[in-house]
C-alpha cells in the first residue's frame, strides 16, 4: 500500500503531484461493509481534487470539516491518490431500517484537473448488521462513538412491547469529573452527535472534546467520555448511562528499529463495572477489515491475549507504507500503519456484552536510513551497473549530474543507459538500477601497471512528493580490466617492393598472418625474406610476386585460429605512377590499367577512356594499355601557374558498369600530365547572348510564428490559452515549442535568434535576462537552455518549422528577499531558406567565444525575415 495520511475532515483537497505528467487513469470505486463501519475506496485520483457530499432526502449536503466529524465520517489517502473514506453505520445521514439495515448515499466530484473536465459518482452501500451487542464502542482516529441499547423504549431482544415514543430527550450530563449539564442543542451545538433509533441510543464526540479526560488504565493512557442522558415524558424522567473509552499512543506503543508493539488493557476500568467479565472474542485487522490466522501469518503480525492485549508488526510489514522525510540532506523515513483491534466480552452480573472496536494509525519515530549502493559491475561485461536504495515510494529520480554535464532521466534513457525503478515484493519500498556503458564519454579511463582503470563518479538528484523536497545521493563506481593489445601492423612501399611490418601486442594472442590469398607458411616466408625477432615480424613483397596484381593484404587472425575470430586486416596500396602512365613531349599520352583482385570479373578489355570509343590500344587478362593525344578520347585541360594539366579517366562504359554495381564500388582511374609553358599564345572567342534573361517571380503572402508551453519534454500536450498564468516551482522544466504556422514549403527553417525573459509581458521591458544569444546558449547562464531535436510525426510534418528548447524556472531578484514570482518568455526568429543559408542568422555555428556576452542582445540586420513571438505569463510557487 501506499502512503496514508490522516485529513481528519471530509472536504478533500487532494493534489497528487505527478513529475512525468502520465495519462489520467480510470477511477475505480468499491464500496465494503466492515461490521458497524462502511469503507469507500475511490482512485487513483491522479491530479484531481476530491468533493464528497451526503445525500439524505434527495439533498446533496457538503460534508466541512467539522460536520464529517460530528457525523462519523473520515478518510485517509494514500500517495498514489488512492482515497479511502470510512463512514460509521449509524451516521447522521443512514437510512435505518429496524435497526438492522443501513443505506448510506454519497457524491463524489473529482474536478481541478486540466486535462479533464469535472466528474461526478454517486456511490450508496447498504450495509445489514444484526445481532447487535448492548453496547457497541468505536474508536476511530478522530471520534469516539457508543450505541447504547435504549432500554426505556423496550429491548426487542428481551420484551414483547410496542415501543413508547412518548419519552424524549431533553440534556446530557457530563462527568469531568465534575457534573455539567448541556441540553440536546447546546450538546449538539459543540460537535457531538446524539440521536435516539428504535432501539439504541447513539452518542458521538470529538476526541479533543473539552469533557472528556484522560485516564491511567492499567498503565496505559486513555482518553475517556462518561454521560448520562435525560429523557422525560410528562412528569416522568429516566436516564441511559453512556461511557466510552478510547486508547492514546503515550505508553500503548513502543518501537524497535525493526518492531512495532501495540499494547491494549484487557480489562479496560471504565467500561466494565464488574471484575467478574468474560472476553469473548478478539480479532485483529488492518485499516477496518478483519484479517484471519492465515492472512496474520503470511504478513508475520502476531497476537497474543493475557493481562494486555499484544499487537506485534514487522516495520515494513504488508499493510502500512514508508513516508520520506529529508533533513540536511540526509534520507530519514516513518512507517505508518492502521492496525484494528476489535473486542467482544461479556459481564456476567449483568449478562450485557459490548463490542468494542479500535482503529488506532501508528507512525514509528523518524529513523536515519542511507540508502545501500550496490554495486553489481561485471567488468568483462564493459558496463557498469548500480542498484541504489531502498527508498519510499514518494521519492522520485529526476537527474543524474556528472563531472562534465547533468542529465534527465529522459536524457540518459535517450544516451543509452538503463535506469530502471523496481518495487519490492510487498510494494512498500522501492530500488532504482542504473546502467552505463564504459564507451561513454562520462566514463573515466586511466591506465595503470598493464591495466585500464575505469571510474564512474555521479550525484543522483532526488525529490520526495508532494512536498518537493530535494535531496541527493553520491556513487562512485570503479572496474579494472587487463589491457589486452592486438598486434598493430604497418607498411610502406618503393618502386620495387612492399615492406610489411608485424608488431606483436599481449602475449594472450595467438594469431596467423595471411598475404594476399596465401597463408603465410615457412617456405612463402623465406620468399618473402620474413624476420622475427621476438617483437616484430617483417615482411618484404616483391612488386612482382605471384598473386600481388597490385594489391596486397595482411590479415591477423587473433584469438583462436581454429574459429577464426576477430579478424583484423591491413591494406597497404602503393601508386606506381613511373610504371603505369607516361607523359610524351609531343603531347601524346600513354597509361596501363592493372586489374586488381578486389573486381575478380572485370574484363579489361572492356575499359574505355573518357570517349566510350577511345579503348585499349593492347589488353589481356591482366593489363588494359591506352595510347592518346591531348586533344583526343575526351581529354580535357586546364591552365594552372606555369603548367598546363591535361586530364582523362579510365573506366567501363555507363551499361557496364550498372551491371558492376552490386558487386564493386571501384572509382574511374585518373590519368594526368603536366606540360610547361614555354609560350604565350593568342586566343580569340565570340559571346553569343542569351535566349532569355534569368527573372524571379513576385508575390505576396504572410508567415505567422507561435509560441507554445508543452505539459513535458514529449511535447505531445500543450497548455490551453486559459490555462495562462501558469504555475511552476523553481528548477522545474518549462518546455516551450515554436513553430512557423501555415508553411508547406520543406525549404524553409525556423531560426532562434535571440530569447529572453522579462518580468512583464513587455518584451522591452526591464529587467530581462538573456537565455538565447545570436542562435546560442547563454554561456554565464548557471541553468542553460537545453535544445531538444524535432523529428516528424503524427502532428509535425516539416521539422525545419519547429524550434523546441528547455528552461528551468527561474526568478527575478532585486534582492535576495525580494524576488519576482511571474515572467514572460520573447523570442526573436529568422525565417531562412534552407537552399541558400546565408548570413550569420541563417548559418551559425556556436562557440564559447561567440557566447561570451553578458546579457546584451546585439542587433542582427541580414536580410532575412524576422518574426518576434511571445510566452504568456509564468507563475512561480
């Protein structure tokens, strides 16, 4: 169960804060009869308000504070917004029938929530309670009630005459212990209830009432009401004596660290007038509802009977709940829990019997509990993994901050780590794990003796609700791993040869080197003039070996060669430009295409210069060679300083190499030569006009820009026009959307140029704080605006229309006692086109220089079209 906080009234204001905004859930209500009380469970509640009303003769009555508690109403919630309201059988407002059936009738209104509109539920229970004891006694949290058999109207279990409606009550004696006498109206006129039935005289009062009195029973204290009530007919007067005795904490309850002890007198003196009594029956139970042995059992409570009346309960048993509590930052907790004990006994000289009924609300003394970290890192795993807590289930996780930047929890789930919340098994307590891959950036890594330590320091920031109260807690992660080394291979090449260089890593590697296609056996590696000196390995392949055709390949296989796993492989390619293109002075130019082992199915007879019709002058498997001029097979030239380039491609014509195409990504191969020049030559050229002038078409129309403040950082719920001025506590998120309206043009994008906050909706209005400077962050802002990516969905279709951007609230101070409680947020934006970014506001690119501007907005005049767009007002709580 949740948290349970005693009101003690039955006008509900219950706002259940809710961090993530989650969708409203469907109110479920379930009414129960439990002996002489009625219980209604209605929730969640969410983040509505709560209204309850009695309904008797087809009139709603508002039940205030002090007439729920006159009439035998009470109510307790739990924190998540599940409410429970207890109602005494013979209250104010029951339709009794024969003293045997009870049919109460409430209203229930659920309205403040935004999201929805006000709800109305009407809820009747009909609750049979028969036999009754002579007297029946309930102590609840704020009241205590007795109904008395009214024995001058005739007791139906013992005579047979019709009942004399003739007696009437006309005042109340109280003893206190001296005597004072109210009537019926000025007793009811200081909060008690006293109404007579068929058959029973009932009477309720106020447990802080001024006559009662606290009495030592047995040593334990008790608060007690002694009366007697006058009724007279004609000349004739009689009267019922009324007693009730309710336990208190002080000296009925001790605690352990892990133990609660309930202590109850059995024989309670100032309900029993004789020594002679007989109990009868004891049972226990948990907020009103009885529990068997079974039920006692799997819960570990314990029940023992002799001079007192003995309740045991395990602090955190199934039935009560945690509450939070922060004190200097430090994490302390309460157990709350309701337990009922319910009596039957009988006097022997008189042969009555009472039913007494106790629910008594026990919160242990506020008890320091750190939380645990746990660290459950497998370092092989590469990730690091923490368990943190237990903490009650009113504290919340809302970011984590590293040495380096703080995250949202939103944040960290979008960066790849894993923060999860788990509830214990009897859901009284709750643990949060976290998840961090070593790879990212937060992660520390140093190396030390052959090993890579790896550290993770955080502050995760916590709130316990509804009262926001923030605290923190600290981990500090730390995994070591034996640095395992690969071999690390490198290469070089001349005219002639290739040299391959094999530098061995950790000595857990075993490997096997491969040149080309061909294993790299005792014998390929005299032919490659291979040396191993214990550290390195070094390879020489001749230009002209076997299997090279111009492309060579070292492959390690580290690990176990047998499965061949975790193959690194070295490339090593070297230009032969002396061997395969040759530059003539007469301008003809000669080049050799080689085939390489990467396009095993070219065919290189099929090569072609830039002119599809320009092939090999000679081909063969192997070789493509190509004979031309400068200004043949679509040469082309250009003039640099002092030289002139002449430039053609060699490659497979258009149809070939579509067919090519799944199977090679090979580029054309480039042939250049580079001519002096030794002479200044004379060209002439003609201009011919253009058939028709370049014009741009023009046309009017209007852009509109709107501001919006989203309910989250989903932004899928925004705030109403109605809801302004909206209510935020300092360091809460406001997430703001803006959005070029009526645009289909994807060519066009939003700008932020410039974004600040005033105290007046007059965005020139003084004093104003800069959170957006020139398209950037603010860089002297202590709580900078964080940017949040758009991406198309249901609702967005062009994301380049659509800036999104986190603040946290903030106010404005003159002084540290004197700080501003609303503001609006003003934006400056640019409308740019996207094919032609130019101008700073449109192509920004934001650093800590640039930023580094205390507050000033500097004027931007580019060209562009500027927009201005602003917030409604912001309350702060």
């Amino acid at each position: 169960m949740g948290c349970l906080v005693e009101l003690g009234w039955f006008v509900l204001l219950i706002a259940v804060v809710n961090i993530e905004a989650q969708n409203k859930s469907p109110i479920n209500i379930q009414s129960k009869c439990l002996g002489n009380v009625m219980r209604v469970d209605v929730g969640p509640l969410g983040s509505s308000l709560l209204e309850v009303s009695a309904v008797l003769n087809y009139s709603a009555i508002l039940l205030t504070p002090s007439l729920a508690l006159q009439c035998g109403f009470n109510v307790k919630i739990d924190q998540l917004g599940n409410a429970m309201i207890y109602a005494s059988l013979q209250n104010c407002f029951a339709q009794n029938v024969d003293d045997k059936a009870f049919t109460t009738t409430l209203n229930l209104r659920l309205y403040g929530n935004r999201m929805v509109g006000d709800e109305q539920y009407q809820v009747s229970e009909t609750c049979q309670y028969t036999p009754w004891a002579s007297r029946e006694i309930v102590c609840d949290h704020n009241f205590m009630e007795a109904s008395e058999y009214n024995s001058n109207f005739g007791d139906p279990r013992r005579a047979a005459e019709p009942i004399d409606a003739g007696f009437m009550m006309t005042r109340l004696i109280f003893f206190f212990p001296e005597e004072k006498i109210m009537t019926v109206a000025e007793a009811q006129r200081s909060g008690y209830w006293i109404a007579s039935t068929a058959s029973r005289l009932v009477l309720r009062s106020p447990k802080t009432s001024p006559e009662t009195y606290p009495q030592n029973v047995a040593g334990m204290a008790m608060t007690v009401l002694r009366t007697s009530v006058i009724f007279e007919k004609k000349w004739l007067a009689t009267q019922i004596d009324a007693a009730v005795a309710c336990p208190t904490l002080e000296g009925s309850v001790s605690f352990t660290d892990d133990t609660i002890q309930w202590f109850l007198p059995r024989h309670i003196d100032p309900l029993i007038s004789s020594d002679h009594f007989k109990l009868l029956e004891v049972h226990m139970g948990v907020d009103g509802q009885r529990l068997d042995d079974a039920e006692m059992a799997a819960r570990q409570y314990t029940l023992l009977v002799d001079i007192y009346i003995v309740v045991e309960i395990p602090v955190g048993a199934v039935g009560g709940h945690f509450k939070s509590h922060i004190q200097n930052d430090q994490y302390l907790t309460t157990y709350t829990i309701e337990p009922m004990l319910e009596l039957l006994w009988t006097e022997e000289d008189s042969h009555e019997d009472t039913r007494y009924k106790v629910l008594f609300p026990i919160t242990t003394p506020l008890q320091f509990r750190p939380p645990q970290i746990l660290d459950n890192t497998v370092p092989e795993e590469r990730i690091f993994k923490v368990l943190l807590g237990p903490f009650g289930l009113d504290v919340v996780l809302i970011n984590i901050t590293f040495p380096s930047e703080v995250l949202s929890v939103a944040d960290c789930v979008a960066r790849g780590f894993n923060v999860l919340e788990h509830m214990s098994p009897n859901s009284s307590s709750k643990v949060f794990t976290l998840e961090v891959p070593f790879t990212d950036h937060v992660v520390l890594q140093m190396k030390e003796m052959g090993m890579t330590v790896y550290s993770l320091h955080m502050t995760l920031g916590l709130l316990v609700l509804p009262e926001f109260a923030p605290f923190s807690v600290t981990a500090y992660l730390e995994a070591k791993l034996v640095d395992i080394i690969p071999p690390s291979v490198s290469g070089d090449c001349d005219h002639q040869n290739f040299y391959i260089l094999v530098t061995y890593g950790s000595h857990s590697f075993n490997f096997q080197t491969i040149v080309g296609q061909r294993l790299l056996t005792a014998g390929l590696a005299q032919e490659y003039s291979v040396t191993d000196n214990g550290t390195h390995i070094s390879v020489v392949v001749p230009f002209s070996s076997p299997g090279v055709s111009f492309e060579v390949q070292s492959g390690l296989y580290l690990g176990n060669p047998e499965t061949n796993l975790n193959i690194k492989e070295f490339s090593l390619a070297c230009n032969f430009y002396s061997k395969l293109i040759e530059c003539f002075p007469n301008g003809t130019m000669t080049a050799l295409a080689v085939k390489l082992e990467s396009v095993p199915s070219l065919n290189p007879s099929q090569l072609t210069l830039r002119d599809p019709t320009c092939g090999p002058a000679y081909s063969d498997e192997q070789y493509a060679y190509f004979v031309f001029t400068g200004s043949s097979c679509g040469t082309t030239r250009k003039f640099l300083p002092n030289m002139m380039l002449y430039e053609n491609e060699i490659s497979l014509p258009d149809e070939l190499e579509m067919s090519m195409q799944s199977t090679s990504d090979e580029p054309a191969l480039k042939v250049y030569c580079y001519y002096d020049i030794n002479k200044t030559h004379a060209v002439a050229f003609h201009t011919r006009p253009r058939r028709s002038e370049p014009y741009a078409e023009n046309a009017i129309g209007e852009l509109q820009v709107a501001m919006r403040l989203a309910l989250d950082d989903s932004y899928s719920v925004f705030h109403s026009v109605e809801d302004y001025p909206i209510a935020k506590y300092l360091q809460q998120p406001v997430y703001f959307e803006v959005e070029l309206m009526r645009s289909t043009n994807p060519q066009v994008s939003l700008e932020l140029e410039n974004c600040w906050a005033t105290h007046y909706d007059d965005r020139t209005s003084q004093p104003r704080w800069n959170l957006i400077i020139n398209g950037c962050v603010n860089p002297v802002d202590p709580h900078q605006v964080i940017f949040h990516p758009v991406w198309p969905d249901a609702r967005v279709q062009y994301p380049s229309h659509l800036k999104r951007f986190e603040v946290p609230m903030f106010a404005f101070a003159e002084d540290k006692e004197n700080l501003s409680w609303e503001l609006s947020v003003h934006c400056d934006v640019v409308i740019c086109d996207a094919r032609n970014p130019l101008g700073r506001a449109c192509n920004r690119q934001c650093s800590n220089l640039d930023n580094r501007i205390k507050g000033q907005r500097r004027a931007v005049s580019d060209g562009h079209n500027f927009k201005h767009v602003s917030s409604g007002p912001i309350l702060i709580n």
